[in-house]
C-alpha cells in the first residue's frame, strides 16, 4: 500500500505536467487562427459605406442602412520604410471625393454650375454731395469808390445775365474821369489840324490815356462810345456781372456807400454742378479719370443722372478713411442742387477671368474650396485663388479651369459627407478645429440630412458587419 503511494504521487505530477504543456498548445494555436483571421486576404479588395464604416462586403453595392454606394476599403497605412503602392495613393486620393446618387442629390438640394470665362464688372457704391462747380463762381465788386444808387438784383436766387447790369454806382472820381475824356477827345480834334506832326499825335496820347483810366474804373468800350457820342458825362455807371447765373449771396443795399474791391453780389452758374463722392481706400485704386459715373437722387426716383470723373483728392479723411473724388456734370433744368445728397453707382470692368457664384466658394479663412463634379454623381474639392467679388458673382484666378460644373447649393452639406469619411473637405484645419473632432465616433456617425433613411429592419444582415 505504501509502494502505491509513492508511485501514485509522481505519475499524477507528470499528468498535471502533460495537460499543461498541451492547454499551452492549444492556446497558442487557436491565438494564431485567430490573428490570421482577422487579417483581409492579400490582394482581395473590400467595399465600405463611408458613412457607416462597420459594413464591409467584397462586392460594390449600396449601403443596406443609408442606401449610399460603397467605395473602396483604404488599407493600413504601409509600415515604416515600405513604399505606399500607387493603387494605394490612388486611395487615399479618393478618401476626399464623395459620391451622389440622383435621389441623394434632390433630398440634399445640391445644384452645379458650369464655370464660365466672363468679363466682371465691380460695381462701387459710394455717396455724394452736390456742389457748386467752383470754376462757374464769379463775384460783383466795385471798381471804384462811390455810392450805390440803383439795385437792379434786391434778393438771392434771382437769375441775373452779364449783358444786363446789376447796379449803378455814383462816383465823383468817375464823372472827373470822363470830364477829362472828353476834353481830350475835343483837343484831338482842334490839333489834328496843326502842320507839326509832334502836336497832332499827341492830341491822340491824351485820348488814350483818358480812355485807358476810364476802363480802370470797370467802364466798357462801349459806355466810352456813348460818352463820346454824347458830349457829356453818365452821372451813374452801370455794373455788370462776369457772368450769368443765380445770385447766391447778397452783400449790399441801395445807398450804401462802397470802397473799391468791395463785394457787392456772389454768382454761380449752375447749369453745370460738381458732385463730390467719397470711396473708401479699399475701393479708391479701381477710381480713374474719366470713368463714367451714374448719379441717383431720392428727389427725382428712376431718373438717373451721368457725369465723369475729373479729379481725385491726393488725400484720405482720417476720420472715414475715405478719398474724395470730383465728378463734373450737367444739370439740365437746375434739378440738382448744392448740398443736395446723392448715391452713386461706378461700373469698374475687372476683365475676361473664371467667374463663378459666390455660393460655390467655402471659405474657412485659410483657403478657399470649391466642390467639383468631376463625373456624375463624383464631387471631389478643389481650392482656388478668388480674385474680386461682384454683387453674387466672384472671380476664380487660379484652381478650376471653364467648363468645370461646380456645386452652387448644398456643398456644406457635401463637405460635412467628406468630413464624416475622414477626407477633411473644405473646412480641414480651420481655426480652432481640433484634430480629434475630424475623427468618427466609434460606430458610425448619424446619416446626412437629406439622405435616404434607414432600410427595414429585415434587409440588414448581421454578416455585413466586421467591427
């Protein structure tokens, strides 16, 4: 009974030994199916939704959950020091591009346009004052001392002519003036007569000399004709205006006693106004001379008014950071008035370039997307240089070429797809995105608005999908 004991014991040690050495096996074995299982077959390509990344098959097809097409499974990355195969870059190149059918892009509302080769015209809007135009202002003055005894022009705004005079001044200066004319005339013409040549002509260097102190007073060749018809002097000289037009200040009252130099009425002319507009500096380097410019009115509705540009101020306001431009015009029937407020509208042509809707261009402010239907139902993103933007038009200067069908209408909804399928869309590396919220959640993300929904419960199979 002892013998058994002892040889029990060691026998039932090498069993134990045995069926670990065996479970160890075992273990090891069934791992290494496992791991080997779990591995996609070299050279077998895979299809996967990209918005639900757990259905995997190994045909093409449609998503049994959202109905979208399948695109090709992308392989882990290659390992350190292999080269990436140029199926796999091709990959990792569509990883971006999102696919459409005809019923996803009605439920999304996704719209192209084709880009075309245009001329774009800016269109500045600036506002503008309407002013005298200084080059049709004149000014009445004496041009003697006297006193005024007859006002022709008793109120502003009255419309007065150069032919007609203003005024009529009494100056004793004057009526000793024309005395002395015409004692000159009369001794011209007794010494016309003499033999001496000396005394003759100078008969006529008296008359000249008095004629030329009458035209120093403001007297015209033609008073001085009448003066000398007459024999006798005008007690009151008549005063003209330069030029004709509307009084707009009044600086004297009949019988007032006025100094020579002294203002006696301001005219302008306002058949022609300038209207001064200010643009900002953003917008000022696309002003030229002689631009044509379009003048709008709340006081006259639907009728515009046209003038030119005929000078730009060498300066900018501090304050409104603005440049004044002039613009010369005409004002038929003295419609515009000065100080009167305006908006003004100056087409600038941009030339020929891509133009596209300004829709079409997302924005993240680093870079500028825009979606492209390279063929039916594929968009893929594309960034581009803009250039200037005209009313719901932009210029496209480099990245897409005309002819291009760009998506106008649901590209948000386009990019937001890509983001889902980890291609970064147009807004990869915004501001303040951090790289963990461009990752899926774990399971899938929730379908697009727009797409179709879920399929029946009984259309999904459990052997679609591979976690």
């Amino acid at each position: 009974m002892a013998l058994n004991k002892k040889t029990a014991i060691p026998i039932t040690i090498l069993l134990l030994i045995a069926l670990a050495g065996g479970g160890w096996y075992a273990w090891q074995h069934k791992g290494h199916d496992h791991a080997t299982e779990g591995k996609a077959v070299p050279g077998k390509q895979l299809y996967t939704c990209s918005m639900h990344p757990f259905i995997i098959k190994d045909k093409p097809g449609t998503c049994p959950i959202c109905g979208m097409e399948l695109i090709k499974k992308i392989d882990s990355a290659p390992a350190a020091g292999s080269a990436q195969t140029a199926e796999q870059k091709q990959q990792a190149d569509m990883l971006g591009h999102v696919s459409m059918s005809a019923t996803q892009r009605v439920m999304a509302n996704v719209a192209t346009v084709e880009a075309k080769q245009q001329t774009l015209n800016k269109e500045i809007n600036a506002v503008g004052i309407v002013q005298y135009d200084q080059s049709r202002q004149a000014k009445v003055t004496a041009w003697i001392a006297g006193r005024i005894d007859k006002l022709n022009v008793n109120a502003v705004g009255a419309f007065v002519s150069k032919d007609r005079p203003v005024a009529e001044i009494y100056s004793p200066d004057l009526v000793a003036t024309q005395q002395e004319y015409l004692l000159a005339v009369k001794s011209r013409d007794q010494l016309k007569s003499s033999p001496i040549p000396a005394i003759s002509q100078n008969g006529d260097g008296l008359v000249n000399s008095s004629k030329q102190r009458l035209m120093l007073f403001g007297v015209k060749e033609s008073q001085i004709a009448e003066l000398e018809k007459a024999g006798k002097p005008n007690i009151r000289l008549p005063i003209y205006t330069p030029q004709s037009g509307v009084v707009i200040e009044k600086m004297v009252q009949q019988g007032q006693y006025v100094n020579t130099g002294e203002v006696l009425f301001n005219i302008a002319d306002l058949s022609r106004v300038w209207v001064e507009i200010e643009v900002y500096e953003n917008e000022f380097p696309n002003i030229r001379i002689g631009q044509r410019v379009e003048i709008l009115s709340q006081s006259y509705p639907g009728k515009p008014f046209v003038g030119q540009v005929s000078y730009i101020y060498p300066f900018l306001d501090p304050k409104t950071r603005t440049v004044k431009a002039r613009v010369e015009m005409p004002n038929p029937g003295l419609r515009l008035k000065p100080d009167m407020f305006v908006n003004t509208i100056i087409k600038v042509p941009l030339g020929a370039a891509i133009v596209v809707p300004v829709t079409a261009v997302m924005d993240s402010g680093k870079r500028q997307v825009v979606w492209v239907e390279g063929s039916p139902g594929m968009f893929e993103p594309r960034d581009v240089q803009v250039g200037q933007r005209s009313d719901d038009r932009v210029q496209i200067l480099s990245g897409i070429k005309p002819g291009d069908k760009v998506a106008v209408s649901g590209s948000y909804l386009i990019d937001s797809e890509s983001q889902l399928k980890g291609g970064g869309g147009g807004h990869e590396n915004m501001p303040g995105m951090k790289m963990d919220d461009k990752k899926p959640a774990a399971g899938g993300q929730a379908p697009l608005a727009g797409q179709q929904p879920p399929a029946k419960k009984g259309t999904l199979k459990m052997d679609d999908m591979k976690m």
